[in-house]
C-alpha cells in the first residue's frame, strides 16, 4: 500500500506544482506587461499562455523529479551504457513501429465510426505555423524529456521498485493519457475523447514497457522522441 500512496503523493505533487508554476508565470507576465503599458493578453491559444503552460509543466516535472525519484550517479552510468546495447536499440525500434501503428490504426477506425479525433494541444497549430522550428524542437526534445522523467522515471519506476511493474505500467499509462487530454478540460469529448485516451494510454504502456525491457530511461525518450517527430511532421504537412 505504501508504493501506491507514493505514486498518489507524486501524482499529486506534480499537478500542484504545474498549476503553481502556471500560475506564477501568468502572473508575473501580467505583471511585466502592465508595467510596459501593454493590453495582456491571456486566452489558451496565445503564445504567451502556451510559452506559460509548456515551462511550468516542466519546472513541475522536474521539480517532482528532483524531490521524489532523483537517479544517483551509479544509476546514471548504468543507464548510459544500457542505452549503447543493440538490443536496446532493436527495443526503439519496435516500439516506435508499435505507437505509431496504434495510433494509425485508431485514426483509420475513428475514421470509419465518422469521430472527428481533436486532441486539446491542436491549439498548438497556430504557434506551430508561427514558431515551426521552436516548436518542433520542443515536442522532440524537451516534452519527451520531462515526460520520461515524471512518467516513467517517478511514477512508474516507484511501483517498479516496489516489486509492481504491472500496476504502475497501467496507472502511469492511465495519467499519463488523462493529462494530456484532461476530462472535461480539453477539446475532446465522447467517442472523440476516449480513442485519444487509449491512444495516450497505449503510448504510455509502450515507453514504460521499453524503459523496464532495456534498463534505461534514454530508451523511453528515444522512442517517445522520434513518435513525436512524426507526429509534428504529419502536423507540419497539414497545415
């Protein structure tokens, strides 16, 4: 019982954190735009709301991290040499053809059931279209980074530790699918909201399954990496 309380304390941390840090940086930039005598503008889909979100979804993940699960040096060697194995490489690979497969699949059968699939960060597409490289660097690079570190690092590996692998693969794939698309908080709803579930779901199962298999959270994030560099050039040739 103490692994799954601890898993509800991080969860918990996380979500205080990242709405504190979201809300101190609205208000410092409230504040910085005021002294320069410029209208604030604050809706979800302005740059510097979503420049907000994204750097305080961060700072708490990292936080979290840093305060609950902080990998010692010898962790970090280990997991360093795991990531060079052929076998951990071979790993990416079926992974990312497993996310993206998924994902495919779940486009194709909402497709047939005429579910228009919104997911809540295509609010992202104005900036995208705007700032293309900066954004783009961001999805590939830097969300995968602190994904893997609250997700699969914390959560996941906390249950991990505890002897209970399977359950904190489903509840770790479990948030990590409700955060990104939240329940009655995103732009999805109904059949729309529950495909986008499973496909968060699943992608959380798969990077867990592929951080326990190889030893090294560098081959969550490699996997995790190259799906969202997919997906933002499936994005980029959209638009």
């Amino acid at each position: 019982m103490g692994s799954v309380a601890g898993f509800a304390i991080d969860l918990l941390l996380s979500v205080v954190l990242l709405a504190a840090f979201v809300m101190i940086g609205g208000v410092l930039w409230g504040l910085l735009q005021g002294l320069r005598g410029v209208p604030v503008e604050m809706d979800a889909g302005s740059d510097a709301m979503i420049a907000i979100t994204l750097v305080g979804t961060g700072l708490g993940a990292l936080t979290v991290y840093l305060l609950r699960r902080r990998a010692t040096r010898e962790e970090c060697a280990a997991s360093w040499r795991a990531l060079w194995r052929k076998s951990t490489w071979l790993a990416i690979l079926v992974a990312l053809l497993a996310t993206t497969g998924f994902s495919m699949l779940v486009g194709l059968l909402a497709q047939q059931l005429q579910v228009e699939m919104t997911p809540s960060n295509l609010v992202l597409s104005e900036a995208v279209a705007k700032h293309p490289f900066l954004l783009l660097i961001f999805a590939v690079l830097i969300a995968p980074a602190y994904e893997e570190l609250l997700f699969r690092r914390v959560l996941f590996g906390r249950l991990w530790a505890a002897g209970r692998p399977g359950l904190g693969l489903a509840l770790s794939s479990i948030a990590f699918a409700l955060v990104h698309e939240p329940p009655g908080l995103g732009a999805s709803q109904g059949w729309n909201m529950l495909m986008l579930w499973a496909v968060y779901a699943f992608m959380g199962a798969v990077f867990a399954a592929t951080y326990r298999r190889t030893g090294t959270l560098w081959a969550a994030f490699a996997v995790h990496a190259l799906n969202n560099l997919v997906a933002g050039t499936a994005l980029f040739a959209s638009l």
